[in-house]
C-alpha cells in the first residue's frame, strides 16, 4: 500500500467532465473546477480576513482543493437529478462515503489515512471555512453558466444554472465575501458586452428580489 494509487488517480478528475449531457461551447473538467473553486475560496477568504474574520487558510485550502475528489467514484451528478429527492440524496452520499471509506483503508497508508478522512469529508459545513467552500463553488457554476450564455449558447439550462447558483449564494448573504460578490463582482460581469445582456440583467435583478424579499 502507498500513496501511487492516489497520485495517479488525479488524472482521472481531468476526465470527468462537468454538467454533462448539455452541449457546451467551453469544457470543464472536475480538476480545472477544483483548481479554480480553490482560487476562488482563496479571494472569499482574503474578504473574510480583511472584515475582521479569522481564517484556518490550511482547512480552506484543504477543503476547496479536495471538495470533489470523490466525484471520481460516481462522477458528476447532475443538480437536479443529485437532489430530485431527499431519499436519494441520502442514498448517493452513503454510497460516496462508503466508496470513499474502502478507497482510503485499502490504497493510504495508515500514517496518512487521518488526514485524508478529514480531506476527502464533506467540506460544506458550519465553519467558516466550509462556509466559504460553498459559496466559492457557486461562484465557479456562475461563472461557467455566464460563460455559456456569453458565447450565445441556447441551452436553457444554463440561465437555470445561474439562476440557482445566484440563489444558493444568497442564503450565504450575512458573510462579507457574497456581499463582495453581489454588490462588487456581478455588476462588472454584467457589464460585459454580449447579446443577451440585458436579459441576464433582468434575470439577475429578479434573483435578487425574489431572494431579499424572502430574508
């Protein structure tokens, strides 16, 4: 037993690719998703910092790096059929752990094998740093669905995706990092020039609305 296994496996997450079955002008693979899901966490974390927060930058960095490793043991569900019901929402994280579980008893050594089932957990908890890790991943599905309606993809999904990853974002609303976001970020993506702006702005304004009424 030693560490070969999951060194090579990390290739695996350059093959899996992200919300697949929709046609899509610009791939996204697990790995890319992760490295920049990290670098996004990374900036949360600084908004966080300067607003007086204190950060444990070794378990943001280890959950934002490692949040979905795991996906190369079931791949990459989509959203809606990931959470279509609570019971199989339940049923597909018993069999990630599971997997997970049997991954790192048969192929980690047993000095390491602490570390990395604090790494390969479930990174989106109550912490802060879990906090971030949640809000910095949709931050990236954002960014990849406003990538796709920029390019003039007429896939309906994609608006859906920013729609729910703005909505998801905002039930974070109280941290200073998706206040940066909101009121900083969006208006410059927004800004750009593309022929749907104006629609995206008006979805975006709605999300917003809908969202703050809901408070």
């Amino acid at each position: 037993m030693g560490m070969h296994q999951y060194l090579e496996s990390l290739a695996e997450l350059e093959l899996i690719n992200r919300a697949p079955g929709y046609f899509k002008f610009e791939q996204h693979s697990v790995a890319a998703h992760s490295f920049k899901v990290a670098e996004i966490a990374q900036f949360l974390g600084d908004v966080e910092e300067n607003a007086g927060e204190t950060v444990n930058w070794r378990l943001l960095y280890e959950k934002a790096l490692n949040h979905d490793y795991t996906e190369r043991f079931i791949g990459d569900i989509k959203t809606p059929v990931k959470y279509a019901t609570p019971v199989l929402r339940s049923m597909l994280a018993d069999v990630d752990d599971k997997l997970t579980e049997n991954f790192i008893q048969n192929e980690i050594p047993s000095e390491f094998q602490d570390a990395y089932r604090r790494r390969l957990s479930e990174g989106k908890d109550d912490t802060l740093e879990g906090r971030v890790l949640a809000v910095a991943d949709k931050v990236d599905l954002l960014y990849e669905s406003f990538g796709e309606i920029q390019k003039g993809n007429p896939e309906e999904v994609y608006p859906e995706m920013y729609k729910e990853s703005l909505s998801t974002m905002l039930q974070y609303r109280d941290m200073h990092c998706v206040q940066y976001v909101v009121s900083k970020v969006i208006p410059e993506m927004l800004d750009e020039n593309f022929t749907t702006q104006e629609k995206l702005r008006k979805l975006t304004r709605r999300v917003l609305k809908s969202e703050n009424s809901g408070k």
